[in-house]
C-alpha cells in the first residue's frame, strides 16, 4: 500500500514540478503512513528542493521531545530524509494562536497539489472528529479529542494510558483539507473496517468525518483486505484491486 500510495504521489509531484515550477504537499502522521512516507522519500526524479510540506495536526501541549510527537514523527521519518524547499510545523507547546494564525494565513496563499492523509477509527479525517465541522472556513483550529480517538493512540502504542493522551488538538479544518487538489486516503487494517464501511456506504454525515471525501473530485481510498473485510461485496467487487 505505502509503495504504491507513493510511486502516485511521486508522479504527481513530478508532473506539477514542471507544469508550475514548484508542489506544496499536506502530510498526515500515525501508523497508517509509516510506509507510505518511507517509500515517498525514496522515490527516485522528485526535486524536492522545489516542494514546500503543510502539517496536517498536533497535540495541543506536546514538545517536540515527546515520542508521540507529530513534529518529532514528521521530522525522522520525513523531513529529515528529503531536501524540501520548506516545512511548516505546526508546533504544539507554542503559542497556539500564533501558530494557527502563522499557518492559516500560509497555506490561505498557496494551492495544495496533494495531501497524504488517513481515517481515525472513529472516521476522523485529520483530527476532526465527529461531529466534525464541515463549515468553518478557518484552515487550522483547536478541537477538543473525544475519547475513541483518544484511546486509539493508546491502542496504537503512542501513549501509555488515556490519562496521558492531550485532550485538544491542533488540526487542519475539513474545508481545508478538500481544497487539495489530489488526496490519498491510506487505510490498513481491521480495527479501521467499521471506519472505510461507514466512510463509504454511509450517508455523508459530519458524524462520519472521512465520509465528506466522496464529495472530493481527486480523493483515492487505499486499504487492504482487512480493512475493506466490512465493505459490501458490490463495493469490493467494484473497486481496482492491486497487487
């Protein structure tokens, strides 16, 4: 999935890079990017000096130096890997407004070419959890993390308890996020299944954030077998397999 997820992801930058001299990306965190980011650095023709990354979201209150830090995460696994022109952190134990301000008025100048995102298994897109407002038109904002989603980073390893989890996040708006031009949605594993199902055969509800992607005209569902094992078989039957 990672190595495929990538190789679109390089020929899109590759193609933007010369159609307009330069490609701005959006990149998400957690275990369903580890090897989609692993991958994407490798790929080979991308002059990276040449694309400019946005931060998807962060803990409100984590420094950098925390394990389940997304600035630490971003930093190791990508950043650090490939020469980009820019990266705009958002820094969660700053001053938050000052951040959401800096990056909002950012990223309100500049065409996103592709966003690499996932589902929560609550179906939060970012952290917009449900009921996630499909209306605000401000790119970056603090919202409170209900207890699924936080109890999901327990489960993925990232915090010893749900006391330890931050309870506020900062998070790129819904709106934001679907003025990228390209979006892959990557999404493994079982415990992700009830998430794809409802993000796909359920009604487009702010209930189920990730559902509002069916309304994107360049968004792409990446799962694997066992996070499509609740889709319905007209739904498996009609989606590209890859191997």
């Amino acid at each position: 999935m990672g190595r495929w997820v990538a190789t679109q992801a390089a020929e899109q930058l590759i193609q933007k890079i010369a159609d307009q001299g330069h490609a701005n990306i959006v990149i998400a965190t957690g275990s369903s990017q580890f090897e989609v980011l692993s991958e994407l650095a490798k790929q080979p023709g991308i002059d990276w000096s040449k694309v400019t990354g946005f931060h998807l979201d962060e803990y409100v209150g984590l420094s950098i130096e925390h394990p389940a830090s997304f600035c630490r995460y971003l930093k190791e696994r990508f950043v650090n890997k490939v020469p980009l022109n820019a990266f705009h952190y958002l820094q969660g134990d700053g001053d938050i407004q000052e951040v959401i301000s800096k990056t909002s008025e950012l990223i309100t100048q500049t065409k996103i070419d592709l966003a690499l995102v996932g589902i929560g298994e609550n179906g939060h897109l970012a952290f917009n959890d449900p009921p996630a407002d499909f209306d605000t038109d401000a790119p970056y904002l603090v919202v409170e993390l209900d207890e699924a989603c936080r109890q999901q980073q327990v489960g993925e390893g990232w915090f010893a308890t749900l006391d330890d989890v931050p309870t506020q996040a900062i998070t790129m708006s819904i709106k934001q996020i679907m003025k990228a031009e390209t979006i892959f949605c990557s999404v493994p594993d079982e415990r992700k299944a009830k998430a794809v199902a409802d993000t796909v055969q359920g009604e487009i509800s702010s209930m189920v954030p990730a559902s509002i992607l069916r309304q994107h005209n360049d968004a792409t569902l990446i799962v694997d077998e066992t996070a499509a094992s609740r889709l319905d078989l007209a739904t498996r039957q009609s989606a590209e397999a890859v191997s």
